[in-house]
C-alpha cells in the first residue's frame, strides 16, 4: 500500500469496503471509503478477526453482549464515542481507514483527512457550490433502492438529509421518528415530513417503555 493507492481510494465515486488478504505475508487488510457512506465492524481475538458491515452479524457470531455505556453516549450525544458500537468489543472502523491484521498486530491508518483552510471571501459561494453537489451526490446513491427507509429525528443533520431528499424528488422514502411524545425533536418531525409530503411513521416512548429503561441497563 503506497501514497498512488491510497490515492486511488480519495477518488473511487460510490460506496465501498475492501478487505484485501494478503497471502504472502499472511495479513489482512481492511478499507473503508473516504466519505462514511458504509460501515465496518470489526471484533477480534485471540485467535482470530471478524468483519462486516453488520454489527449484529458479529455480535452473533461472537456471542457479544450489549454495551451499556456506549447506548447512554449514543443517547447523550448521538453517537458512540471512540469508534464504539452497541455490543463489546465490536468496533467501527474510521471513515477513511486501513486496518492492517497480522497474527501479532492490529494497526489503523488514517490515509485522507480533508484539508480546512481560510479562503478569501469569494471562493466561498463555489466552495458551497461544490459541498451541496456532494451531499446530494452521497444521497442520491443512498437512496436508489425502490423502498428506503430513513429516520428523521428532528434535528439539524437528518433536517438537511430530509432537504435533499426532496430536492432529489425521492417519492420512494418512508420516513420513521423514535421519540417522546410531542418533544421538541418529534413536533419538528412531523411538520416537517407533512410539508414536504413524505410517508411519516411516529415510535413513541411511552411511559411503559420508560418504566423499563434502567432493567435494560
């Protein structure tokens, strides 16, 4: 793996995951693509690694259990801290990463960081130009399929996402919000989806669901 590699992986179009085995010096190499769009997990061992790009599919094999703390940051923050998931021991792999497995080591390698700097004043409208074009790139490809499902939790991130979407004219989307009834978060929600005339499905926390919340931890 060299600099014209890593290069070629800054410029694949898409979503993407490699996991490349190399025989001869008996390692394996895990990839993931520059701009999050797919996960990868991975869990190891002792005696061996797992990888996918479902969690659960792990968890399952490994007999992993549920990760208390990283459910209370999911809830704090809206996501795990540390490349954490919902089950011990089972990892995310960073955006733009190389794991490289050995049977004596485990390395990640960072190999594209995007670059900031301050730019004079009218490069910015192109610069817009050009983030809008990618967003809306990134979510065409993740909304291909003929029934896609996408949660919408009020907030500023999936806001943006919902405003892409109806940019796209995606009439193939059913929208779901999880959450307490009439939260700031959920009345955000569910105007947003009946302006915009997406297919709307509300779960909200009752106070059974409540009751039971500190037995689950």
């Amino acid at each position: 793996f060299q600099k014209n590699t890593y290069d070629f992986l800054t410029n694949c179009e898409g979503s993407f995951v490699f996991a490349i085995y190399d025989k001869k010096n008996n390692e394996l190499h895990l990839i993931t693509e520059p701009f999050g769009n797919l996960a990868l997990h991975y869990y190891r061992n002792d005696r061996t690694i797992l990888f996918s790009i479902n969690s659960k599919q792990i968890a399952d094999e490994a007999g992993a259990v549920v990760n208390e703390q990283a459910i209370l940051e999911y809830l704090a923050f809206g996501y795990a801290l540390s490349g954490k998931t919902l089950y011990k021991g089972i990892h995310r792999l960073p955006v733009a990463s190389h794991l490289r497995f050995s049977a004596n080591d485990l390395s990640i390698k960072r190999y594209f960081t995007p670059s900031f700097r301050l730019l004079p004043k009218g490069e910015y409208p192109e610069i817009l130009r050009s983030i809008k074009e990618l967003l809306l790139q990134n979510i065409e490809i993740c909304s291909r399929e003929e029934h896609v499902r996408s949660g919408l939790s009020g907030g500023f991130d999936s806001r943006i996402n919902l405003a892409a979407l109806a940019h796209l004219g995606r009439t193939n989307v059913e929208l779901f919000t999880l959450g307490l009834p009439e939260s700031g978060d959920m009345i955000i929600a569910k105007r947003l989806s009946a302006v915009l005339g997406f297919r709307h499905t509300v779960f909200e926390f009752d106070d059974e669901f409540i009751s039971k919340l500190h037995n689950f931890w």
